[in-house]
C-alpha cells in the first residue's frame, strides 16, 4: 500500500484507530461514513445475527459523556476490522459499496504501519547485537580496532537510517492513537 497519496493516508487515520497494536473503528464512525444516523447503526449492530461469541469479539459496547445532554452517557460500540466487515456488509447501494471498499482499503493501511514499525524494531534490536560485537572485537587487538573503525562508519549511517525510519512510523501511528 506504499502507493497511497497523503490525502488517502490522511483519510484513513480518520477511518480506523490504532491503540496497543490493534485496528478498530467505531459505530459512530461507520454511521458518519455511511450517511447514517447513529442510534440506526447501533439498531443494525445489535439486530446482527451472529454468534454470541463473535459479537464478544468484535462488538464492544462503550460509553462517552455527553456536555450536550447534561452528561448523560452516550453508547457506541467499538468494531474490530471483522465486526465492522459483518455490520456493513448488511449496508447496500453504490455508497456502502464504496465505502467498504475504503474501509478494508484502511484497515490493511493500518495493519501496514504497524507491521512495518515491528520490522523496524527487529531491525533496530539486530543492529544493537551487531554493534556490541563490533565494539567487543576492536577493543581485542590492533586488527580489530582497524575492522572497528570502519564499521563504525558503516554502523552509524545505518543507525541514522534506522533512528529516521523508526521515527516516522512512530509519528504516524502516534497521530492515528491520539
């Protein structure tokens, strides 16, 4: 998916949240998205006929204060990628089609990022071994302070690359947390 535009990216850090390595989205989301009001999707959600146990997977009812009903808690569901694929393949028309075309579109962005800022952690842990061992042969002898000194021009371009990779993905999948 390295082939998205910065809108596309931008559109989907609206459409999907990250938290602690998982991807979910809310009803209120998908009730925006579709053009749908709100307390129609939490209808539709809780009139799904699935399993018990794949609704306690992939619905999970929440609650928010409302500053506009004198702080009445407002209910929403939180779907995981496979709750809001069952939920809206129940919507129909050319929107729904698009939009769940979008959403899969989203959620595999996501799973990337995260994907690809683990990769970059298990790069960052086997530079972090290489480096100790760099460092261990050229305090041994004359021939390994040589191969030191030029590794270590070598290592630190590669952990600049590492640090400015890393920070990236950190920076992205930060704004998708917030």
């Amino acid at each position: 998916m390295s082939n998205l535009t910065k809108a596309q990216e931008a559109q989907f850090r609206e459409l999907v949240i990250a938290k602690h390595g998982e991807v979910f989205t809310t009803s209120r989301q998908v009730a925006e998205l579709f053009g749908k009001r709100h307390d129609n999707v939490l209808a539709a959600i809780e009139n799904l006929e699935c399993s018990d146990e794949f609704a306690e997977l992939n619905f999970k009812v929440c609650f928010e204060n409302s500053g506009l009903q004198n702080g009445k808690p407002l209910k929403y569901y939180s779907l995981t990628k496979d709750g809001m694929v069952f939920l809206v393949m129940g919507f129909t028309g050319k929107q729904a089609a698009q939009f769940k075309e979008l959403y899969i579109l989203a959620f595999n962005w996501m799973a990337e990022k995260i994907r690809t800022t683990h990769e970059l952690t298990h790069w960052q842990h086997d530079f972090a071994r290489r480096e100790a061992v760099s460092v261990a042969k050229g305090t041994e002898h004359g021939q390994g302070l040589a191969r030191r000194r030029i590794e270590k021009h070598a290592l630190s371009q590669e952990q600049a690359a590492i640090h400015a990779k890393l920070q990236l993905c950190l920076n992205l999948i930060g704004e998708e947390a917030a």
